[in-house]
C-alpha cells in the first residue's frame, strides 16, 4: 500500500497513544520498503532493512503498533517468543520455524485476496452445484418440449435459491473424504515436517472416495464454497505469490528479546540462552529456509524486536546481533493522562467494548468523565505500587469496577447504568491502597 509517513502515523495515531518517535521510526522503516519496491532490481538486492529494537515496559504499544501495520497493510505478521527457541529439543522451538510461521500467514493472506477477486465465479459455482441436486439436467436424447420445460424449472429454482426461499431445504451433497484432519507443526525441523506431508499424502491417496451428507441449503452454501474455492483457485500462483510477500513484505516481531541477553554480570546464565541467539543470527542476516511451499530468503524481511530491558540491557545481546538492529527506540512508560486518552480518544477503546458487551443483554452503559479519570489514576497507582504492566493494567481496573453490573446484566434489561467516580472509588480504593492485596486482586 503506498502511504507516506505521516499517514502511517496518522493510522496508528487512531488505536496507538504517544510513543510518537516508535511510530516515526516504524512509518519510514515501511515506507522504506516501498520505496525498495520501485527502484532498479540490481540494487533493489542491496537495500537491506533496518531492523529495528524497541525497548519499553510491557503494556506501552510495543506489539500494538507492528501489529496494527501489518494488518493496515495488508502484510504477512508473525509475532514470536524469542524465549520459547531456548533447549530446542525439551520445550523450545526450532528457530527457522518462524519464517514457516510466516509463509503459513502469507499463504493464508493471499488465498483470502485471490477468493475475493473470483467471489462471484465461486457462489455461481456453488449454486449450480446445488440446483443440479434439485433438478437434475436432462440426458442428450430429450426432446425439444423437455428442455424448454427443464430451462423453466431450472431457473425458477434459480430465483428461489437466489432468494434464500429453499435455504431450509434438505439435500443430498457429496464432499471429499478427509481421512484425518492435517496438522503440519511448523516448529518440527523441516525433515519431520516434509515426512509428515508425505505420510500425509500417502493417507490422501488411499481414500479418494467422496461421502455423502445430507444437509440444508444454507449449510450446503457453506460446505461447498471451500470445495469450489479450491477447485477454481490457481493454487501454484498463491504459493508463488505468498512466498514473494514474505520475503519482500513479511515482519517478524521478536518479543522478549532481553529475555535470551547474556550479560556478564548475572550470575548462572542459561548457555541456551546464547545458543538462540546465534541461531537467530543467519536468519536476522539473511538466509535460505526450506519451508513447505520453497525456499525462502529472509534477506529483505523485516525483524522488529522488543523487550523491556529491567534486568539485561541491549548491550548484553550479542554482538553480531546487535548490529542486525540498527534502528533503536525508546517507548515511555504511560502516566494517568496517556491511560485517560487511551480510554477516550481510541478507536474501538475499551470502554466502547463494554459498552457494546452489555448492549447485548439490553444494558446502556454511561462512563462519566470523573470516572474515566479515576480509573486512569487507579490504574497508574497499582503499576507504581506492583508490577508495572502498561496499559494492560486498565483491564484488571474496569473489570473489576463493572464485574458486579456484568455479573447481574440478564436481570437488568432495558436499564441505563452510570458508572460515576463514587462507584469507582467504592471498588477500588481499599484494593490498591494496600498494597499486599492490590498485588494479588488487580
């Protein structure tokens, strides 16, 4: 998507609040990229990504802001525990499966565009696979009086599936057989996984027979609609496709990156600590990983990692590592008036979704003013008194205060509740005033 910075920024600036120097650096990192695209392939090659680290408390828009640009712009977006590759073998993960990770979104990115294009080839496929089942077509030999019988049938019945008249209709579909539902676990090395589709494969074979389901019209709609998408789709030109979105487009967001730091002064290191770091280092630099669809080059992807940095700091991590990281930033810790805004001035903001959630049941929620400014004041004081936990922190505050209201919504219908600073302070106060309890409630 061609978008300049500040528009970037203006996207984020709806759901992100502050951080203003994350957002910048990320926009041009993007829009960086773009601008890869349009140069001359010789050098296109050249233009590596500036990777970039983000370092901040957990809760601040670290994961927020690369996530809502991958999904702005329509780009493959994996997020990955860099803590989860330790002990390969007992509880970690081999490294490379992140880039499968990638291809898997990538893959699933673009089938959804390509459904999109052929949408309307795929419900005329869908309907005259069901109108077959009503009205059978006609043998060659049939006389002139019987086609033209059979065409007015058949879209008469046309029209009324059309409008939704047969949708309870039961009929007969054939769907094909799947002997067992396949799971290619990305974190296997990739001999394992290639062994398991090949197995995978075998097992596909020995059944090509189709079953039988008897079902109404409108779950037949659904059912088939896969079947159709997969028949008319070019399966070879997705594959092609979602590799070179990957290796041109896809970000990887490695959180907890402190976590896998080896700094000197801490005392029992985890030697597997640095042994992912150095299996992190020829993919972050740049290399070939086989993956079900191909090869694919991790050169122009784009790694993005976080990590709060309390105990290690960036210089604990390796070298080689660190330099793979050239753009650095510093995301701020969020005082009571940035919570006040994230509760007021963001697009689908907490308190919206409440709002919504006891719509449901029939109950208006009103937030006064006083009250919002009372959670965000809450919410600073428990970080500051317990773990400081971001913006996450507003959850545990407002769940707390409406619980009660929730607990009771069926048997409120048709009521407005106002939820003032009094109510607030009622809930609150005790719990994070002491401190014993505010670290075990909130």
């Amino acid at each position: 998507m061609d978008l300049t910075p500040k528009q970037i920024v203006k996207y984020l600036d709806d759901y992100i609040i502050g951080q203003d120097d994350a957002k910048k650096t990320i926009a041009l990192a993007l829009r960086n990229r773009f601008r890869r695209m349009q140069v001359e392939p010789v050098l296109q090659e050249e233009i590596m990504p500036k990777n970039i680290l983000m370092i901040g408390s957990t809760g601040v828009g670290k994961t927020e802001i690369a996530r809502r640009l991958a999904k702005m712009m329509g780009l493959p977006f994996v997020k990955v525990e860099a803590s989860k590759y330790t002990e390969v073998g007992f509880v970690g993960r081999d490294v490379e499966s992140m880039i499968r990770d990638l291809v898997y979104e990538s893959i699933n990115l673009v089938t959804k565009e390509f459904e999109e294009k052929i949408v309307d080839k795929i419900d005329e496929e869908v309907n005259k696979q069901i109108i077959e089942k009503l009205v059978p077509p006609l043998p060659e030999s049939a006389s002139e009086s019987a086609k033209e019988s059979f065409i007015k049938t058949y879209n008469k019945m046309e029209d009324k599936l059309l409008s939704g008249q047969l949708d309870d209709k039961k009929i007969e579909i054939e769907l094909p057989k799947k002997t067992h539902v396949e799971i290619i676990d990305s974190s296997m090395p990739m001999d394992m996984t290639s062994m398991q589709e090949s197995l995978s494969k075998m097992l596909g074979g020995l059944n090509k027979e189709k079953v039988k389901k008897e079902v109404s019209i409108k779950d037949a709609k659904i059912l088939l609609k896969d079947v159709a998408s997969e028949k008319l789709l070019d399966q070879e030109a997705i594959k092609i496709e979602a590799i070179k979105r990957t290796e041109n487009g896809g970000i990887i967001f490695l959180d907890e990156i402190d976590k896998i730091a080896t700094g000197s002064k801490t005392q029992n290191q985890d030697p597997s600590k640095e042994g992912v770091q150095r299996d992190l280092l020829p993919i972050v630099e740049g290399s070939s990983v086989q993956t079900k669809f191909g090869q694919v080059k991790t050169d122009h992807i784009l790694f993005i990692a976080a990590g709060a940095f309390h105990v290690s700091k960036p210089s604990d991590l390796l070298p080689e590592l660190q330099g793979r990281f050239p753009l650095r930033v510093e995301l701020d810790s969020l005082d009571e008036e940035a919570l006040y805004k994230i509760l007021t001035n963001t697009k689908n903001s907490l308190l919206r979704q409440y709002k919504a959630l006891l719509e449901v049941e029939g109950v208006t929620l009103e937030f006064k003013d006083e009250a919002i400014k009372a959670f965000a004041k809450y919410s600073v004081t428990a970080n500051e008194k317990t773990e400081d936990i971001g913006a996450r922190r507003l959850h545990t505050v407002i769940e707390k205060v409406i619980e009660d209201i929730s607990f009771t919504a069926d048997e409120k219908k048709g009521e407005t509740i106002v939820i003032d600073e009094s109510l607030v302070n009622e809930k609150l106060e005790d719990i994070v005033e002491n401190e014993d309890t505010a670290r075990y409630i909130l």
